[in-house]
C-alpha cells in the first residue's frame, strides 16, 4: 500500500473526520475477533450462526468458530467484541455514489425555519467550503412564513460576492444572489423565457427567484464540479455509506470522471468501500475498460464489470414505457428510449467484450422490451451472462416467468416500492399491479434477485430496505398488512437480497456477501440482532463498527 | 499482481509477440545475474564498474559485485551473461508514447517502388489489421515512376469497401478511396477549398486524390480510434521502445485518453515500461491526478507528476517565437501561444497543486519569457520544484545563465540538432546561433540536462542520440568535426542525459538512471561496450536484453 503522498496531506482538510477514524485502525495481520453473535447466510440461504472468526494478513477469512470450539492462542492480535452482533456488510445492488456525494456536499436547507435560520447556516456554510459556487436547496418560503420569496440581497447580505443557487424544495424554483446572476448575464432587459418567469424588483430588476423554465438561465453557468470537489463528494457518499454498513455499491451508470475519481482516491488509499462499477454507456465502457471487464482492483474494491442502459423512464414524470395508456394519463404510455434494434445493438457491443448488460426498465413495456432483447442474445451470448433489469418495477404477469430464464437478474429496491405505492395505483390502477414490485413471484420463477436502494433518489439505508422487504410497510407500518403482501419475501430472502443475491448480481459472490472462509473479511458490529428485531426495530439498526477486507473503516463515535 | 482476465485473453492476437516473451521470462526472487561486463554512472557522473548484481523479489538491486567478489551460494536462481555488456536502462527524457504508437500501427508505403507494390502492401495490411479504417502515408508517385497520381478506383480494387487515408511522404496531399469519400459526403458537386485542391476525373468527379486545403475535407471523417486500437498502439509503442532499450519515457503532453490506456494496459499487466506522465494542459491534470501528481503506481511504472505547456511551436515551420525576425522571413518573429500573463496563470494554477511544469520553448523568445516566469514564480514557490525547459534550442547567450538558478532543468533532443542545424541557420543566421542547443553551456552554467528524443518527431533510438551528444554529427559523421563542436558534451555526460540526468529530471532518481543499490533493476544486456565505441558503432548498438523492475521484458530474437 502506498503511504498518504502530497495529496493526501493537501486533502487533509477535508479528510479530517475520515482520517481520525483510520488512524487508530488496526493494521492486518492473522487476528481474532471473538465473542460475538455472529450471523450469515451459506450459499443456499440458510442462517449459519457462529461467535468468532480469524483472519489473514490479505483480509480474508481464513475460520468462523463456534461457541465451544478452543482458540488459537498465536494470533498477531485480537478484539473481543463482548458479545455484540456481527453480520456480513451490506451490498447495494443499485446506487449512484457520486450522486450521493454531490447530494451530501450541497447546502440543505430543508430544515429551516425562518429565513434567519436559512441565511445562518449558509453563512457558516459558506465559510466551511472552499467551493466556487454556493449550491443546494430545501427551502421553502411557506415553512419560513416569509409570506414572499426571499431575495438576492438578502443572499448577498448572508454570503457576499461568492455566486450561490439554491433550489426551492420542490425543484420548481431556484434563488440565485446577485453574483450568480451577473454571471449568467440576467438583467431588467432579459425577457422571461418560455414556461419560466423570473422574479423581479424595481425597475423590472432580477429579484433573486427564478420560476421553472427560467431556471435554467442560472443553472446553465454554474461551472462543472472541480477534482477537489468531487474527491470531497466521493469521501463524503463513502462515509456515508460505510456509517449504514453499506461495504459494497453496484454503481449504476459510471462517468469518466466518476471512474477517475474513485482511481485518484485509491491510489492514494483512500478507496474504503467496494464499488462494482457499471459504466454509463457502451462508449464509456469501452474508453475506460477497453475490450472487456477491468480486472478487480485494490484487493477487489473497485471493478468496471458492465454497462448500464436505460430503455424507459421513471413511473412518477410518467416516463415508464408501459404497454397501455396510464390509468391517469390516457393516451399517454411513457417514453420509448430506443428502437428494439437500438438496444439490441447496444446489448450487442457490450456483451461482445464480455461486459455484463444492466438495463433499467420501469414499465411492463420496457421490462418486455428487455426480455425479449435477452431472448436474442442468449441464442448468441452463452454462459454465464447475468442479464440484469434494473428496478423491474411494473411486470405484465406474463411476463413474469421470463425473468426466470436465461439467468436474467431482478435488480430491485425495497424502498421503491413503499415511496410509491399510492403514486403505482394512480398511474396504473389497481388491476394491472399484480406483477409490481413483485420480488416473491420473481424468486418463484427462479430469478436471482438483488437488493438496492438507488441513492440518491432514495435513502442509502440499508435496513429499511430489508425491512421493507419482508413487510411491504413503510417506516409509519403502513398499511395495515403490507401493500400486496402476498408479494412480500421472507426476512431470510430479504437479507440474501443485500447480500449474497447483490454480490452474485455483481459477479462477486466468491467475494462479498457472506462470512466464510475464503471471503474477504467484510462485515459490520451493529446494536441489535436483525433477525429477532421487529421491523420497526430493524430500521432503526444502528451501525458500530464498519470492516472492509479486514480493516476497520468506520467506527460510531 | 493480477492473473491475465478476460481482456488479455481477448487481446492474445494483437499481443501473440509480446506474450511469447513474457511468457519464458524469469520470476521475479532473489537472484544474481552474473558475469556481465557492467558499468553505470554514479551520482557525480563517475563510472562505476561491476561483474555481477543481486537482486530481490521486490525486483530492486540489492548487491553489485566485482570481479574478486566472493558470489552468495545462496540464491533462487542465477544468469550467466557471459561477459556480455550490461547498462542501466535508457530513459528519454521527452517524448509522445502514444504519438510513436499511432506512428506505428499505421501502414508505411515510404519503402514501396511502385504502384503494384503499394496495392500489394495495403491488401496485406487490410487482411491483418481489423480497425475500421486504413490510415497510413509515406506514399511518392514520382519514386513509382507512375507519372500521375494513384486513382480511388485503383485503392477501391486492393482493399475494397473499408475506407482508407493515406498520406504523401510530404504530407501535402492524401489518397482516399471511395468508401472514404463517400463517407465524407464528397461529391463532383463539392467545390475545392481555398488553398487546396480536388483531383477530379470524369464528370468533375473526385478522382482519389486531395491536396493541401482539401485533405481536410477526408480527415475531418476518420474517426478517433478505438480503445482496442489505443491498446495496440501502445503495445506497438512499448515493444518498439523497449527493443532499443528505453526502458522509462517522459511522455510529454499525455491526454485523458492516453492516461486511461496507460492504466487498462498496467492493470492487466500489460505496461512493461515505466511512464514519466505529463498531463496535456492543467485541466487534464486536474481531472486524472486531482489535487497533485498520482503516487507511484504499478510499482514505479506510473505517475503523473507534471503538467505540459507550450509557448510556442517549431523552428521548421517558423512558429517559434523569436527575439528578432526571421532571418529567412522578415517581419516573422513566430508565434506567442500565451501572453505572460496566461503563461504564468497555468504555471501558477499547476504549482499550487504540487504538479511539476514542462514548458515547450523552442526560439530565443519563448525561452525568455519561461524564464521570466519561473523567476517572478520561484518567489512563491519554492523548495524542489523542478522547473523544466523543454527543447530550449534556441536560447540568446544573455538568457543562458539563467537555466542555472532556480534549479530550472534544460530538457533537450541531440538528435534535433543534427537534423535541424542547416535549417537553424537558414532561420538564424549564423550569428544568432551562439546559444543555439548549448548544451554545454547549460552544464556549465549549472543547469540539469535531460536528454530525450522528441519521438516520434524523431526515432526514439537514444544510442543515436548519445553519439550526438558527444559529436554533433549526424548518423553519416557530418559535419567533419562536428556542429559548432564547442557546445558537445562529452561521452559520460551525454549517457548521464539519457541516464541520470533524464531521472533527476521526472524527480526519479532514487527509483531508475542507475545500477546501484535500492534502484529499480532496469538494466540492458547489449553487444558492445558503449563507453569504447566509436560513435559510429555506438550508434550500431544492439540491444540483446531488457530488463524491468527484475523481469526480463523484451529479448533480440
């Protein structure tokens, strides 16, 4: 391992609360971790329970012991845990790491009160972060009971000649300081675009708020994010993650820069978690991987393994390709991202260099289109493919079996399903929501599944995902029952989805995923047992100590 | 180190030489390579000579050993050089990996005597070469006795429906064939150019080939190559380079798409070579290194540590920038790439990240205004920076004591000087070249000297241009006694440029340059004693060995 060169040092700023923790973690050698309630899944699912575990110098498992079993006495080192639970990391199985980053760096406004208190923390916040731009969001006049929008000039009285946009919490509206909008050259004599208004003052002067379609007159000069900022975002995401027990990410969707980013921080050994990389696109696959997957890098923390497409949008913006009108849109059945022959071509060029495909597809229409691309390949591109659909969401029950076949994986989330169970039956009405989220049916048919939460556009908590999973409720218990609970899985099957399911989708499963001899030494001390908490309790797991390949990373203060 | 994955398995037809290689090649442990005739320069530039040397599995020296020496008895395995000639590996200081690959993976018509040759050449490169299109040049229809110029139609009959480029040896026109112009969308109706020139045949109908201002009219067409194409490129590069035993390259300028090559290559153990990486631009530094040069990676074999900056362009094409005019174009003083302001803006922007700068400076008054700039920046900077001065030919004498102070190093190509200095003093004038590739008077004004060769501007052969430095003649001895003599270096100093100097130079000298205790074991097994030959055989040198970091990377068959 390289020692922390210059960069580290000039990072050391941002890295202080990182770096606190990995001081005092113990360096690797053939160590114990003894006394704990330790729990995993075997390769068949089912619960192997046992109270230590060994490990080598190359952060693997080399036993897991049981209760009466003696000891080693020559071990370079040991912890005893006194008694506390040990499971393996979680995985998730559909993230979008650097997207979380840029979500955790920006300045969230959504629990202010006032604008005093909004303008308080963005002066702190300001002085905080070195950033060029001031961005974020949360606030809400309403909240504050402002009875107006707020200004630039009050921006600028709170944060000076540093240009800052903030957006309103639902999107629909951005506040920009007089900086930011000199440097988008908004003035009196700008007209209000199409479907956007800008806020104005005295003399039709730019006020400070701009209304939808003219906010892109803003947004359009904010710079791209610096390798600073990104490298801060990316320790930001990972920290984040490693705090929830998330040890490995199936990263949806990999930029260029996203890919050098996670480079630059490993080189310098700052890469602690796994990131199981799927490229945005053929043409980035191919500039950063070239003829096929990059090997595993870092002791297996970071891979480029496959390709992510999209064949339709999201259920919520009715972008979901469905295969007849939306119940509460007729005419309207969402968009068609590509032709048959486009994504077959796509699917094509990937699997050629051996690339896995990871399509994303919402609608029962795109789902079909997906699987009947699977169909056709599978004729051409044997063995052991792993086709994934990612999120999978609305099935037309016919189509169901399919998933089934060809080993096509269900890469699905949890959460999804409980943040949009009422928008689902709007969209859809009740009769065609027999295949949605349908994770037990998808078992049934023999599919793999794996877990995810696609953070950032949902919480990167991996227990409520898990909890969700087995009850169909969300973190209120509702409904009653669970939504469509005879498509809930068992709490078992929902935890095989976080793990061994999500380590197999990513090609990792002899990896990641479970304690056992051979795996790397991935696992978490957490305050309660999972498997005897009630869901309510389950969600509220709280993390102690993170360990990836047998470094401890993260650690509750 | 990784196993060969899926992606070399792929890249086995491309790689079929280089694997037959590395496969028979020795583990790395330790070892001693005996009986050689060895000789290296220290640090103050004194020979140092040895018979033998150890060696660990680290792949670093670890013994060097006399001839009275007692040998260990003790070791994992040993060579017996038989007396041959061992020498540090070669470093160039300057010179454009990827440049030489593209160079090389092109066909080359500059050998063929007619056109039936030519035809014959291309169907045979068609058959071999499976990119898209068939890029090449060094085409002469007068060398063909062909009395015109070579016909689409006639390209269309070798190689059929892939389209194809093809370059004059002058570079002034290029040869395409149909495909190529159809794909170019030009047609009789397309009007020629200013200041270039369809060939047309019937009916006005593009005859095949475009000069001058209309070769862009092909070229803008070619796509940019493929990442399979990048890797044979570099492979094509790497062989090249090490069969002449360059063993470490500064490479001057790498893009974004250069740097993911190098890497894809290097985690497939595939870089061979060591790569002295400077970023083209701030901005591609910033991006792939971030906040500062990378660590050492790959062991030693990578780092970005610097940025690459031009000031002006080249002597041959009047584009550099001097302090009076052109002797051979009056009112032309060349070109200014930046004004001081910009230049000390990007200097400024990479020092403050730790990035070491390289500045492109070829007329007197480029060179002028890099040392303005390292002047007004060594204020602010300070410690070992490291500043460098590529090329530096032409420097006015008052400017040459200034490469001395703050540690400014003068990065320069012997072999530029043999080729250019009939057309130095066609530019200059005779009185003008007093300071014209002083080599010696860098020396002795206390300035480091790197030696490199500028490929593939030039070849990358470096016992070319040690025999340069040392003589100032060309490869057929001219002029008699040399090209303004009194600026030749001598033989020892000229190695240290291609050796120690070039190390220094990347901040590398405790890793490569010699063969000494605790460097990396680069060394070349060659055919003669390079310190004894004339200059004439120096030039001759064959290369037997090549050795990397203890592995035996190339081998003469």
């Amino acid at each position: 391992m390289p020692k922390l060169p210059l960069l580290a040092r000039l990072l050391a700023p941002l890295l202080a609360p990182l770096l606190a923790i990995a001081a005092p973690s113990v360096a690797r050698a053939d160590a114990l971790i003894d006394n704990v309630n330790g729990m995993t899944l075997d390769e068949k699912g089912q619960v192997v329970r046992f109270t230590g575990l060994m490990m080598n110098r190359d952060g693997k498992i080399t036993y897991l012991l049981s209760s009466g079993q003696k000891r080693p006495k020559k071990v370079d080192w040991k912890i005893d845990m006194g008694g506390k639970t040990m499971v393996p990391g979680m995985i998730d199985g559909h993230g979008h790491v650097m997207g979380l980053g840029a979500q955790l760096v920006r300045i969230d406004l959504s629990e202010t009160n006032s604008l005093d208190e909004a303008l308080a923390k963005l002066r702190a916040y300001a002085a905080d972060n070195p950033s060029k731009w001031i961005v974020g969001g949360g606030w809400n006049q309403e909240r504050w009971k402002l009875g107006r929008f707020p200004t630039a000039a009050e921006l600028d009285a709170a944060i000076g000649d540093r240009p800052a946009w903030l957006e309103r919490v639902d999107g629909h509206a951005g506040w920009a300081n007089s900086r930011a909008i000199a440097l988008a050259n908004v003035t009196a004599a700008t007209k209000d675009p199409n479907g956007g208004r800008i806020e104005r003052g005295a003399g039709g002067k730019p006020a400070g708020v701009f209304v939808d379609g003219a906010m892109d007159l803003i947004t359009n000069s904010i710079p791209a994010p610096t390798p600073r900022e990104l490298n801060a975002a990316f320790l930001a995401a990972q920290d984040r993650l490693l705090s929830l027990g998330v040890t490995s990410v199936a990263d949806m969707g990999t930029s260029q820069n996203d890919w050098l980013t996670f480079r630059r921080l490993a080189d310098i050994n700052l890469l602690k978690m796994r990131i199981l990389s799927y490229a945005a696109g053929v043409d980035t696959a191919l500039a950063v991987a070239g003829q096929g997957p990059t090997p595993w890098l870092y002791a297996d923390r970071l891979r480029m393994g496959g390709i992510k497409l999209l064949a339709d949008g999201a259920l919520g913006s009715r972008g979901a390709r469905l295969k007849a009108d939306y119940a509460d849109a007729p005419g309207n059945k969402g968009l068609t991202f590509f032709s048959d022959d486009q994504l077959l071509n796509r699917m094509i060029r990937g699997s050629m260099d051996g690339f896995q495909i990871a399509v994303h597809a919402i609608g029962d229409r795109a789902n079909q289109q997906v699987l009947d691309a699977i169909e056709v390949l599978s004729d051409t591109y044997k063995g052991d493919r792993r086709w994934r659909i990612e999120h999978a969401q609305i099935v037309d029950p016919k189509d169901l079996p399919r998933f089934g076949k060809f080993g096509t994986i269900a890469s699905m989330q949890p959460v999804h399903q409980t943040s949009d169970m009422h928008m689902a039956e709007a969209r859809l009405g009740e009769a065609r929501l027999v295949g949605a989220y349908a994770w037990r049916s998808m078992l049934q048919n023999g599919s793999k599944l794996a877990f995810g939460s696609d953070f950032p556009v949902e919480s990167p908590d991996p227990w409520a995902g898990w909890a969700a999973s087995f009850t169909r409720q969300d973190a209120s218990g509702q409904p009653f029952g669970g939504w469509r609970p005879q498509e809930a899985v068992t709490r078992e099957q929902g935890w095989a989805g976080f793990t061994t399911g999500a380590a197999y989708a990513g090609f990792a499963e002899d990896k990641i995923g479970r304690i056992a001899i051979g795996m790397r030494a991935d696992f978490l001390i957490i305050d309660r047992d999972p498997l005897l908490a009630a869901p309510g309790d389950l969600r509220a797991t709280k993390v102690i100590e993170t360990w990836v390949g047998g470094d401890r990373v993260w650690q509750r203060k």
